[in-house]
C-alpha cells in the first residue's frame, strides 16, 4: 500500500449522501435564523443587553446593544470559512496514512466532522442570541 505525501493526495470529489445535506440544510437554515432574529429584533432591544453568561446560564456582562451583532457576524465568517475549508480534504491533516485505497473514506468522514461542526456552531449562536433576545424582553432569566 503505497503512502502519499500531502502533494500527492488524490483529489476526488466526494459524494453528498442524505447525512450531508440534511447537515447543508441545517447549518444554512441555522445560520438563517441567527441573522434573521438579530435583524427583526435589534430595534426594540434597550441600550444595555447580556454579552456575558456565567457558569449557570446567568448575565453577569451586559453591553451596548450593537453586541447583538457579534454572533452573526462571526457566525456568518464561520459558515463561509468551514464551507471553504471542506472544499480540499486532500490538505487536511489525517490521523491515518492517506492512500489511493482509502482516500474517498478518510475525506468523507473528515468532511462530515466539518458539516457537523458547522452546523452545532450555527445552532449554538441561533440559541444564545435567541435567549438574549428572550432575556431581555423577560421571557426567561437565563440560557437554561
């Protein structure tokens, strides 16, 4: 089995299969909500909002309003970057050998980790700014 250097990857298109596009459909939808729930509600929010949750789910670091955008934003740059870092599995680092035999595997599974990552992080910043949005507006105490 003859091992390849990063150079001499191959480079395979691989495949979406109904787990990868349910995750595309997630993380797109996620993201979605995330923007859409900073555009809709940042003009009734008050000056002062939570920037900051302790150990407990609890504010304990407030800040200007514009801070809402903070998650969007990064969120948004998350998105595209990960988009574009799964786009070349052949350069990513691999715990295993990578060999013509086993290539196709190894980038599937590598790309689903990435799919899978940016779908919890899109969920996750949809969560916070949805809780910070809920309380402010009284609907609840904290992120639990």
């Amino acid at each position: 089995m003859a091992t390849l250097s990063k150079s001499e990857r191959p480079k395979i298109h691989i495949p979406l299969r109904p787990l990868d596009y349910a995750l595309e459909a997630l993380a797109v939808i996620s993201l979605l909500l995330l923007l859409g729930l900073a555009m809709l509600n940042y003009g009734p929010l008050p000056e002062q909002i939570p920037t900051h949750y302790n150990i407990n789910g609890n504010p304990d670091g407030f800040g200007s309003k514009t801070s809402l955008w903070v998650l969007p934003l990064v969120g948004f740059v998350l998105y595209v970057i990960m988009t574009l870092i799964n786009r070349r599995p052949e350069n990513f680092n691999y715990l295993v050998k990578i060999t013509p035999e086993n290539a196709a595997v190894q980038y599937t599974m590598a790309t689903r980790v990435i799919r899978s990552m940016k779908a919890f992080v899109m969920l996750l910043f949809a969560f916070l700014v949805w809780r910070t949005i809920g309380i402010v507006n009284g609907e609840a105490e904290g992120l639990f």
